[in-house]
C-alpha cells in the first residue's frame, strides 16, 4: 500500500471503526471519494480517498473463494466508517464476479454478522467466523 504499513491499526471488532477521540470532528468522505482496487500482487483490497491510502483489506484467493483476512485502516481515517465501506465494497464485487468469502478477520466477521444481505456471498462450506457478534467474537 502506499501509505506506512507500521501506520496501519488492524481492527479487531466493529467499535473501533465507529469513533474515535483522535478524529474527534472528522467529516466522514463523501461514497464517491472512496475507491477500492484490487492490488493482486500483495493480496490487498486497497482503498484511497482522495488518492491518499486509507484502508486496506488483505486476502489470499483459493480457487474461486476468496478468504478476507485482515481490514487495516491508517490513523488519520478512523472513526469514519471507512473499514465498513471497504469490506461492503469488497463483499459487493465478490458477489458481482460470483465469487466466494470465507471470513476470518473478526472486524469483517462482525460486520457480515451485522449485515445479513451478505450472506449468499460467504462460502457455504467455509464462511470463516460469520458468526462472530459485534465484539469480533471475543
């Protein structure tokens, strides 16, 4: 990614992509301004808004299925629900090109388990921690 990867804080539940103190009176960017592309060769959805890093969302591909690892989002971007907006946009071009998810990050895990229309796209046989609560399932 383009931004520090040591800058990157990985979520581990959905509380922490909802506010934060530091971002105290950040406007949440606008649908438009947050673009995701799929930057293959390191196995990371990446999402920049504009054109500066904000979050990322590694995965690895087996086969057709596609397992979401871990949603990272730099400081400055946090507490605006970008990490949310990046798994959504993730689940929702997976469903598109009719591909699979199996999901182990617990942020993302909390967020599928909060958003049940996206269930048809985790893998039947492998959905990962689909049923993880808002928690992450800690």
């Amino acid at each position: 990614m383009a931004g520090n990867p040591k800058d990157m804080i990985t979520l581990t539940s959905a509380e922490q992509d909802v506010a934060d103190s530091s971002s105290a009176g950040a406007t949440a960017p606008d649908r438009e301004d947050l673009v995701i592309t799929d930057n293959s060769e390191l196995g990371i959805y990446e999402a920049t808004i504009g054109g500066r890093t904000a979050a990322g969302l590694v995965y690895n591909k087996v086969g057709n299925r596609v397992v979401l690892m871990a949603t990272s989002v730099l400081p400055e971007f946090r507490g605006q629900g970008i990490a949310a907006r990046v798994v959504a946009g993730v689940l929702d071009e997976l469903r598109r090109q009719g591909r699979t998810a199996t999901v182990t990050c617990p942020f993302a895990a909390a967020f599928v388990h909060s958003h049940p229309e996206y269930a048809d796209v985790l893998h039947p046989a492998l959905p990962g921690s689909q049923t993880a609560g808002p928690d992450g399932g800690r």
